[in-house]
C-alpha cells in the first residue's frame, strides 16, 4: 500500500474524469465535477485525490449546500458528493482515507454539517445518520435511509430542518449523483 491523498491539482482532470467514470459506468459524474471545478463552488482543498504510482485512483468531493427551512431559515452545510476508488483498488481503505481527509479539512474550514446520498451501510462507519430523522430533506426523490447526515459540532443538528438546495451544476445532471 503506497498511495497518498492530496488536495486537486490542475493537471488532475483527466484522471478524476477516468475513476468516476469507470465507477459509475456513465459519464454524469464526471461531468458534474467538470461543471463544478468551472464554477464559484470549488474548492480545491475539498476536492481530493488518492494517488499511486502517480496515478489518480480515487476521488471525493465536497461542495457547499444550504439546508434551507420552510421558513426561509439558511443553514450552511457540505454535501460529500461524488465519491469513487477505481475498482481495482477498492477494499484497501482508500475510500475510508478519502472521506476522513474530507471530513477533517471540512471540519478545519468551520464546517458543522455535511449531507450525502449514498449506500448507509458504508457511510454509517463515518457516524453519517438518517437526515430523515432530522427532516432534513434532499431536494431528490432517493431510496429510503440513502439520504444522510454528520453533525461535526454537538448539538450542530439542533433545530435544523428543510431541503438541501446543492449547487446549480447538481441540476444538470440526469441521474441523481452519489
Ligand atoms: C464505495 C467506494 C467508494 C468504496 O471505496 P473503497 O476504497 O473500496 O472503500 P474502503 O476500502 O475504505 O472500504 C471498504 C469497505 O466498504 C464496504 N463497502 C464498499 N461499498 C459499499 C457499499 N456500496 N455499501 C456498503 N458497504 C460498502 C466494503 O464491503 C468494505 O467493507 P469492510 O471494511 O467491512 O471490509 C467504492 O466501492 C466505489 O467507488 N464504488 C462505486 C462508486 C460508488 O458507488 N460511489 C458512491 C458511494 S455510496
């Protein structure tokens, strides 16, 4: 096991393009973070590698969100999206080390909440919980549990409720991305 992980660098396109779509065996990921990395969203820091034999074989993104309440009440939050190891690296603990860096420098830039859409049997082990509970609410129709959310501050969830409004590079993509 020799790889790294490390913030996006400029000549990393391609090779993000290549993990997401070979993992998600379509192109709307990859041309998600395309759209993003053009966009006032990005953020480089939050926008992470795994790297070996300096190769890109796993990637995580995180974008800023709004959890926006009936009453127009603003929350600031992350949404973990999309998330990839290529499939011939997986099962080493990349995807782990991706989501912890993630986390980490979320959590060092003053983040208090991050949301996902994803598989909560493998999201659970990073102490990500049903947003349902906390009618927190994605602003998709997704499969019941999929939608999930980690408070990074006690009592961060505290009265925070309404839909997730993502970015506008979210809307141009046809499949609901993970
Ligand atoms: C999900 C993904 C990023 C995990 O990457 P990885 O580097 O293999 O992850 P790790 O090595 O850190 O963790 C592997 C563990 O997660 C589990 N796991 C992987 N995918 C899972 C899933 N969809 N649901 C539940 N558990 C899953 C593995 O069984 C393994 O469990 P173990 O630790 O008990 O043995 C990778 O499988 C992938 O790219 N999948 C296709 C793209 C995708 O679905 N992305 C969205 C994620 S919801």
């Amino acid at each position: 096991m020799e790889w790294t992980i490390r913030s996006e660098e400029p000549d990393d396109a391609a090779g993000i393009a290549a993990v997401l779509t070979d993992a998600f065996s379509r192109e709307d990921e990859a041309e998600l973070v395309s759209l993003i990395r053009n966009s006032d969203t990005y953020d480089p820091e939050l926008s992470l590698v795994c790297i070996e034999d300096e190769t890109i074989v796993g990637y995580v993104l995180f974008s800023p969100v709004v959890i926006r309440a009936k009453d127009c009440d603003e929350t600031p939050a992350l949404a973990l999206a999309p998330m990839a190891v290529l499939s011939k690296f997986r099962n080493q603990g990349i995807g782990t080390a991706l989501i912890e860096e993630g986390i980490h420098r979320s959590y060092q830039k003053g983040t208090k909440i991050i949301v996902v859409l994803g598989e909560p049997g493998y999201y659970r082990r990073f102490r990500f919980e049903s947003a349902k509970a906390h009618e927190i609410k994605p602003p998709w129709e997704v499969p019941e549990g999929a939608f999930m959310v980690l408070s990074l501050e006690t009592n961060a969830l505290r009265d925070v409720h309404g839909v997730v409004h993502y970015p506008e590079a979210f809307s141009h993509t046809t499949n609901t991305p993970q």
